[in-house]
C-alpha cells in the first residue's frame, strides 16, 4: 500500500521540490511547538482523528465523545478499515523482517474475506516487486540491506504528540524513513470519494514527528482503498505539507480543544455522516 510507483516517485520529486522552493514557515514546524501559533492553548490532550476530521461540521464529535465519554459505535468503514490495517501491518511486516509473507490463514477473518484477501495479495505482490527491483539493481548487496531499501518503512510507528494538543500515544501508520514521506491509509466506501481536508490526518502526523525528531516533513501520501465491483481500487494522493494545511490543522486543534476544555455542546450539524460512531446517540428520537 505504500510502496510507489514509478509515476508516483515522480509526483514525489515534485512535491519535494515545491517543498525546497517555496519552504515552511519557521513558526509552522512541529520543533515551534513551545511557542505560539503551534503551542496548544489548552491543557487537554485530543486524538489526531478527531482534530482532522471533518465529518461533522460542528464538531459535535469531540464534545460527544470526550465530554459526554459516549463510546462511539463499531460502524462498517471503522470495521473494514480495521481489518484492512491490520492485514496490511502483518502482511508487510512480516516481509520487512523476513522476506517472506505471513499465510493468509494465520488471519483471523470471519468477514470480508474477499477484500481482505485482495489486500494481502495486492501487498504482497507490490512488496515483492520491489524487493526484486533492487536485488537486481545491487546483486551484492545484503538481503537485509536490500530489505531496509526497498521497504523502508516504520509501520503503525508509536509517537508521543502531547507536546502539540495530540495523545500520548498515536500511531502513525507508515513512514518513508528514506524519503521522509507520511503515509495514512484510509478506507472509503465505493460512492466515497477522496477529500482534501483529510490531507490534515497527515499533517498532524508530520507535525509530531518534526517535534519528537527535529526533522522537516514536508511530504504526504494518503492511501485510498475501495472494494468496487468485487474488486479492490488503490489510489495514493501525494502532497507537500505546506503552511496553508499546517494552520488549518492549528485551527481545527484550536477550535476542538475549546469545545473540550469549555465542555461547550456545538449543536447538530446540518447534515449528519451516516456512517459517524455517534450518529445513533445525537439523532435519538430525531431520526425519521
């Protein structure tokens, strides 16, 4: 899922070209996050999905489910893209270690068989792909040598994002340690279509790491997968992080920390994400 193509490692030298042209704002590195507009005007800490997100205009989410401490509801893309993260960790780690893929039935998957099985076969195929590409390229090389370049990811990779407003704990799902690119791999439903404001999952990401690590992130990817038609559809939307996303994802942290901090109920949005964990809860006796 996060291996490019050769189009797309061009898109790549684009994106980071901009990024060396135009630059980053100074204030707008996560390493600023002492000071403002970067340092969190509350004492409160808020997962990086709810921050990003932009399912429920007025934010009601947070207040939902970090004031109220309603449990959201396992809804269908929340369970598909779970199982779908979890096919492609293993999948991919194991070949990261090894070489070699974990077998299919060593998952344990009751649904979805059929889409799950066209991830592990779709991971494994671009992993191995990759892996030749550069053996062939280097024939002396080390195998592990050769699996630190052509799979150069750290996966479901632990940060502490306290320091910016963000959980103590998040998980990012891959970073290119070779490229400094972050990847999110988000799961759409067919009639989905991808958005620009989830480009602010990312940039929280990058923003955490260039504060724990002090090293300038300036290229996104975020992985889309849909099962069309029995069959599974990947595209990758490639992008510099630059201070028009970076302040955006201060607004949105901003104003949801107000809503948790002030314990302030937004109101319904006008139109409610069918799919949103709290839907049932805020439209009870609303709902036609």
């Amino acid at each position: 899922m996060y291996i490019l193509s050769h189009e797309e490692l061009i898109k790549l030298e684009e994106v980071l070209r901009k990024a060396r042209e135009s630059g980053v704002s100074e204030e707008l590195r996560g390493w600023s996050w002492r000071f403002p507009p970067l340092k969190p005007p509350y004492q409160l800490q808020l997962p990086n999905y709810l921050i990003a997100s932009k399912y429920c205009e007025t934010a009601r989410d947070v207040y939902v489910s970090k004031v109220l401490n309603v449990k959201g509801q396992n809804t269908e893309p929340l369970s598909s893209g779970s199982s779908i993260h979890k096919v492609v960790y293993e999948t991919l780690g194991r070949m990261m270690q090894e070489g070699n893929p974990p077998d299919f039935g060593s998952f344990s998957i009751s649904d979805e068989v059929e889409l799950l099985k066209q991830v592990y076969d779709y991971t494994i195929i671009s992993a191995k792909a990759s892996v030749a590409d550069v053996s062939a390229r280097f024939p002396f090389m080390p195998l592990r040598d050769v699996l630190r370049v052509s799979l150069p990811f750290l996966l479901e990779f632990k940060v502490d994002g306290s320091a910016l407003g963000l959980s103590s704990n998040l998980s990012v799902d891959a970073f290119d340690y070779l490229r400094r690119v972050v990847f999110d791999l988000k799961y759409l439903r067919p009639e989905s279509r991808p958005e620009v404001w989830r480009r602010l999952y990312v940039t929280g990401y990058a923003l955490v790491l260039e504060a724990l690590y002090g090293i300038p992130v300036d290229a996104g990817c975020l992985v889309y997968v849909r099962y069309v038609g029995n069959r599974v559809l990947v595209t990758r939307d490639i992008f510099f992080i630059s201070d028009e996303l970076r302040r955006e994802w201060i607004d949105e942290r901003d104003r949801k920390l107000e809503i948790a901090a002030t314990r302030t109920d937004p109101g319904l949005p006008r139109l409610c994400y069918d799919a949103c964990p709290y839907r049932e809860y805020c439209l009870r006796g609303k709902i036609a």
